[in-house]
C-alpha cells in the first residue's frame, strides 16, 4: 500500500530515481489525468514496448507518491534516472560450494 503524502510541493523534482524493483502506484483521479494528458489509458501505454512515454508516466507517478503536484508535462526537463534494485537473493546463481555435478543433477 502507498504511503499517505503528507506534504505537497508545487514544483517538480530536478530528478527522480527509479529502482528496477518499484512498482507503481496510482489513484483512480490520477489514471484520469495520465488519459486526459495522454489519449491513452496506462494499461496500454505501460504495453507499448515502443514507447518512451511509459517512463514519463512512470516517473511522474513516483513524484506524485512523493509529494509533488505536478502534471505530465511539468516532467519534461526531470532527469528520470533508473537505478538497480536489490538483488534477487533467489537469483544469485550457483553456490560456490556446490559442485557442477550437482547443479547439474549429473
């Protein structure tokens, strides 16, 4: 569940970091406002693999969670900067200590 914004600032962010690991979350108002600026509901903006604009949503829902009250196009000069999440500790590989017979199952 998102964390209620307990400050509203009117300008955006010079940047914002998004972790490989974030998932967005949104209001019913604010799927609304991304169709209104948009032409496209963000289930197929997020589906469209040809576009950038899923990053510029993406980033102007994380701003918005984060307190500022800004419109897409408020996001045009933020640098949207995509930083690695932490790893999947079930995807670190084969342990050291296993032997490649046993990874193997040979």
């Amino acid at each position: 569940m998102a964390e209620p914004v307990t400050q509203i600032l009117r300008r955006a962010p010079e940047r914002v970091v998004i972790s490989t690991d974030y998932t967005p979350a949104f209001t019913p108002r604010e799927l609304d406002m991304i169709k209104a600026a948009t032409g496209r509901a963000y289930s197929q903006i997020i589906a469209d693999d040809n576009s950038d604009e899923r990053m510029i949503v993406t980033a102007w829902l994380k701003t918005r969670r984060d307190g500022y009250d800004v419109t897409l196009d408020d996001m045009a000069d933020v640098v949207i900067e995509l930083a690695a999440g932490e790893p999947d500790p079930t995807n670190e590989g084969r342990s050291s200590s296993s032997s490649t017979s046993a990874a193997s199952g040979t």
